[in-house]
C-alpha cells in the first residue's frame, strides 16, 4: 500500500527565529519518496514555513486520513502560549505575544493522529526550545496520541543572537541520500551518532512508542537490533491508551474490561487486532465497515459511562471517536451533532471555554456543520452551534459571524 510523507519546517520570521527549520526541506525533497516512506510507493507533501496554522491542519488532516504508513517529519522550534502555557509549534509569523493565535497548537497534531491504527504512523522530530518551553519539559510530556512511533530529538535554546540548524534532521536525510532504507529505529541512532560526533550533547531524545501520557526520553537510548531494528516493547495485557486531560496530567490507562478481551474477531482480520479497540475500529474504517466500527465504538462508550460516568473522560474519549467516525463515514450532520455533545458535555463538567479539548470539540462541530449538503439538517444544528460559539469563540476571529451568515442564507434555501 502507498504510503504518506509529510514534511514540515517552520520558524518565525525575524528575531524570533531559533532554527532555520526551513534549510532541511531541500535535502529531505532529494530523497526519492519511497525511501522517505519506507514503502514501495509514496505520495509526499511539504509545507515549508506556513503562515496560517489552519491552512497546517488542513494538510494534516488529509494526510491521517490517507490510508497506508504515514511518516512526519516535523522541524521547527517550540513555544508556549501566554494565556494557558500550552506548547505550539511556531510558524512563520509567530512572536511570543500571538502564538496562542498564529502558532500551531500541538495538541491539534495529537487529535488528528489519535484514529490511526497502532503501528502506522512514524513521527521524526528536530525541535528547538525557547527558554520558557525548555523548563515547561522538564515536568510535563509532549503528546503525540496512542500508537505513534516517535523519534528525534528536542534542543534547548541556542546562544542568544543564534539561529541554529537542524543538525538531527539533515543527518537524517543525508543518511537517506545515500541510498536504502535503514529501520526507523537504526536510522535514528545513527543520525543521533553523526550529531554527537558533531559535538551535540544535551538534548531530549525522544524514542520509539510514547508513553501513555506522552513521550519520554530514553536513558540512554538503547543499542540498535542486530537485525538493523530495534523490537518494541508492548504491554503483556490490553489497555487502552491514556486518555488525553488538559493541563498536562497524567491519568491511568484504562483497562479493557473481561467482556472485551475476547470478542469475535472482525471479519478477514487478525483476531489479536480486536485486543486493541482503535486498531480494530480504524480496520474496519479502512475496510468501509463504518457500521462495525461505530458499534464497536458505541460498545465502548457505554461500557466507559457505566464504569466512569458519562461525562467522565473515559466515556468522552468515546464520543469523540464516534464524531470522528461519522465524519469519515461522510455524515457531517451526525458527526456535527456528536461534537456539539460532546462540547456541551466538557462545559457541563466545567471545563473552562479555551481549554484546548472544548475547543477542538466546538471547531469540529463548526467544521462539519459546513459541511452539511441537506438545508434542513443545516437549519436545526445550526442555532445550537451559534449558542456554543457564542461561549467558545476559539481562535478564528468572525466564527460566529459567519454562523450566523450561513444561517440567514439558509433560511432562503428549500
């Protein structure tokens, strides 16, 4: 199956800029696709120094929804939002009073990785701290969603009056340049040695699955397989990844009940693949099974509300998968309605309106809801999203106005 290569390199213009992140993209654009990919054949996009993090999440989003192997490799330089300290990776018109609006919030990658099936999704990071964001790291993580491989590292500012240069990244590629595909897990440790050799020390090295709240660096970095890769450790029960709560916590994982260890494998499919929800429910996406995979979606929820409660995060987490699920079944309504629950649900429970997941739940409400081809359906969901993005304005100016634009241009439609 073709696989999927995003690269993306981004810094801010001027004095704010930390690395030339956008110097890597003609040496990864060298490298024939297919090596990029680790696949036969591979479709590959490049975003070099985007202004707009919504015109970033567009791409993104295509590219998590593209069937295959999925690669990333992201550079650029990290920092924190004034308002909620949240990490954002910074574009190129990013300065440390706006980045809570020009940067992209790194929980918007997280949210749009969290569907893809375990094993499919490879993240290579060259990432530059400012001040702020390096001591934020040290007691927090930096999620990336449940089943993506991560790999790279993360550099702590540069002198002042520096601008430094993705030494990771460019080992990377240069490596590649000459011709085969080293495992994922090999290939890092040996642009890890050409950087060291360089007189690199002192960065976070990130390696391999993240951890259930995120990723964390390894202590040293264990020696690379024989075999050229490195075999991954996975947990000798199932458990569901840790669900994601703002504000950095760290919660358990959740475990799968007895009742769900061992339910009918899916049709055609391995049965240790329904051991792990996600990686049964997006199969079945793939397959174009949408009905399995809401089921088994919906069985999940309700087992989560019982346990948990419904407006626990355990039985949200659910809903939110079924939004999604509605949407790549192509029923924008149902997945509008699904994320305005949800929404209303985090706000009933008194999460505050700019916390990152009211947010993205009120955004994939809007998005979905201009998506809608039927007026009427339009017409009913419609006063129900002015409502909430009244209360959750987000971080596009005119949202609102533009709700209640569509509204009145729906009111001349049959």
């Amino acid at each position: 199956m073709p696989g999927t290569v995003l690269l993306l390199a981004a810094s801010p213009v001027g004095k704010g800029c930390l690395v030339d992140a956008a110097s890597v993209l003609p040496v990864l654009a060298a490298v024939p696709p297919a090596i990029l990919a680790g696949t036969d054949t591979a479709n590959v996009v490049e975003l070099a120094d985007p202004l707009e993090p919504q015109a970033v999440l567009t791409r993104l989003r295509a590219a998590a929804a593209a069937p295959g192997p999925l690669t990333l490799f992201v550079t650029g330089q990290l920092q924190l939002d004034r308002r909620q300290h949240l990490p954002h990776l910074a574009l190129a018109r990013t300065t440390p009073s706006t980045v809570r609006y020009t940067g992209l919030p790194w929980h918007w990658l997280r949210e749009e990785l969290r569907l893809r099936a375990p094993g499919t999704t490879t993240l290579l990071v060259d990432l530059h701290a400012d001040a702020e964001t390096w001591g934020w790291l040290r007691g927090h993580v930096l999620e990336c969603g449940p089943g993506v491989a991560v790999y790279g590292r993360i550099a702590p500012p540069p002198g002042r009056r520096t601008v430094a240069v993705p030494t990771y990244m460019k080992a990377l590629a240069t490596i590649l340049r000459s011709g085969g595909r080293p495992a994922v897990e090999q290939l890092h440790q040996m642009a890890l040695a050409r950087i060291a050799g360089e007189g690199e020390v002192g960065d976070l090295v990130l390696h391999g699955f993240p951890a259930a709240a995120g990723f964390t660096p390894a202590q040293p970095a264990p020696p690379a397989h024989p075999s050229g890769s490195a075999p991954l450790a996975h947990p000798a029960s199932p458990a569901l990844p840790a669900l994601p709560v703002p504000g950095g916590h760290r919660p358990q994982p959740l475990r799968i009940p007895p009742s769900f260890q061992t339910p009918r494998p899916a049709p055609d499919g391995p049965r240790d693949a329904v051991l792990d929800p996600h990686a049964a429910i997006a199969t079945a996406v793939q397959d174009g099974r949408h009905a399995d995979a809401d089921a088994l979606a919906a069985r999940w929820e309700g087992t989560a509300a019982a346990s948990h409660g419904v407006g626990s995060e355990a039985a949200l987490h659910w809903s939110e998968v079924r939004a999604d699920l509605a949407m790549f079944a192509g029923d924008a309504a149902r997945s509008c309605r699904a994320w305005l629950v949800v929404a209303a649900a985090r706000l009933a429970a008194g999460q505050p309106v700019d916390a990152p997941a009211v947010e993205a739940a009120v955004d994939r409400a809007h998005h979905q809801w201009g998506r809608i081809t039927d007026p009427s359906r339009a017409r009913e969901l419609g006063p129900a999203l002015a409502e909430l993005r009244g209360r959750v304005p987000g971080r596009r100016q005119g949202a609102l106005d533009h709700i209640h634009r569509q509204l009145r241009q729906l009111q001349t439609q049959g």
